[in-house]
C-alpha cells in the first residue's frame, strides 16, 4: 500500500513537472483568442494556498495586461504588461502563461509555477481602470496608522462596536485592505472592517453594512477625516443633529 501510495504521488509530480521553458504542464479548453481574452476577470485563488486573494485581473484590446487589487499596499499589483496568445510579458520578460479551463475561467501560470485562479467577471471598461491608478496614491499614503488628535464633536463613534472615541484613539489603515480601530489606551480594536478608496472617500464596510469617511485632506503626517457618526452619548441637540446630516470634521496625526 506504502508503495502504491509513492507511485501515485511520482505519476501527480510528473504531470506538473515543468517542460522546457519552465512552466508547468496545462493546455486550453477554448481559444485564447483576443476576444475571449478581453474582459475584467477575478483573481480569486491561488492553488495550494488558503491566503485571501480577491483581485481584478484585465486584458485590453490594445493588447495591454493588468492585475488590481483593493487588498494589497499598492493597488496596481500589475500595471503596463503586455499579452500575446497566451503569455504575458512584463518589459519582455515572461511573467504568466494563461490557460483556460473553460468560458468563463482561466489560470494564470507563474514562472515559477504558481497558479492562480480567474472568473470572467465584467466587461472590459477603462474607466474602471483609471479609477484604481487614480486612487492609488491616496491608498499608498493613507496606509499606516493614524492618532486621532481632536475632533469637531467629542465623543466620536464608528459603527457598530466603537461608540465614544476620544482624542489617543488609534485608526489603523492595513496595507491588506482592513481598518481597525484602538480606543485610547487600549491594544484591544473595538472593531475592524474592510475599506476600499472611492475619489475622496473611504468606502468602510463592517458585514453588510457600507459607511463612508470624507478625505478632507491628507498629507505624508496628517489626515483629516469627515464623519458623520455621532456617539449617542452627545445627545440629540440641533448641534448634533446637523453633524448628522452634515458631518464634521476629525483631525489625525501619522504614529
């Protein structure tokens, strides 16, 4: 049994075992023609990994290749590579073999053979494409972790779990694409939710439920943020009524 067992493990090494130009065994279920290819697709695994990959993958009708990401450091993963048939290059240099699975999946294949998984997910549109390169500046500098100074109104909140913050309060930005939050004094987050940067907000989600924060402004050390969660504790004045409505403004330092 023991050796049955070897013998099965060899036969799977062998059919992934690399040809000549070092990428893994796979061929094409259907034509990678450019139209097939010429869409937006989901990065949305990678084999033999349980690490969370949710990316845009995209290739354009001028023959341009592209990897996006809200959950990296830098949402431009890929930016400005080129395709043909199946391969894509990165300034002439072999950076992915593509291979489909089927209509609406394909695999790209690493030099050094790792394999990541895509959906076809939307049409091309390169609209969508300027918004990441656009935001991604914000994204890179709003990375880090802030201290709140002071604040229009004291307390401030966030949704759900992190009602009466005050001046010491920690907004950490993960690099990841996550936003936790530290009440003074505390190595405990109150919460954590995903973000993502839309023009000059921060789209925050917690579950299901999306919230936004205003950019005002934000420089290599200080951010300032427009919110417009008001702890219950402040009461229900015309004052916070109209921070409510309005919003006001929280003023942030770089740690």
């Amino acid at each position: 049994m023991k050796t049955t067992k070897t013998i099965l493990f060899l036969i799977a090494i062998g059919l992934l075992s690399c040809n000549s130009d070092k990428t893994a065994s796979y061929e094409s279920k259907v034509p990678l023609t450019k139209e097939f290819l010429v869409h937006q697709w989901m990065l949305d695994s990678l084999y033999g990994s349980k690490e969370f990959v949710q990316d845009i993958v995209y290739f354009t009708p001028n023959d341009k290749f592209g990897r996006l990401s809200h959950y990296s450091e830098s949402q431009l993963i890929d930016s400005s590579l080129t395709f043909k048939d199946n391969k894509v290059f990165d300034n002439g240099q072999l950076k992915y073999s593509i291979f489909s699975l089927d209509s609406n999946s394909i695999i790209l294949v690493t030099t050094d053979n790792k394999v990541f998984h895509c959906s076809r997910w939307n049409e091309y549109e390169q609209e969508d494409i300027e918004r990441f390169i656009k935001t991604n500046p914000t994204k890179k500098l709003l990375n880090g972790n802030w201290v709140l100074d002071s604040s229009d109104i004291i307390p401030t909140r966030m949704p759900s779990f992190c009602n009466d913050l005050y001046p010491g309060t920690k907004f950490a930005f993960n690099p990841n694409g996550t936003f936790d939050i530290y009440p003074k004094d505390s190595t405990n987050k109150c919460n954590g939710y995903s973000y993502r940067i839309w023009e000059n907000e921060i789209s925050v989600t917690e579950y299901d439920m999306i919230m936004t924060l205003g950019i005002v402004k934000l420089s290599k050390d200080k951010l300032i943020l427009k919110s417009s969660y008001v702890s219950n504790n402040n009461g229900w004045s015309e004052k916070m009524m109209k921070a409510r409505q309005e919003g006001y403004n929280l003023y942030l330092t770089r740690q």
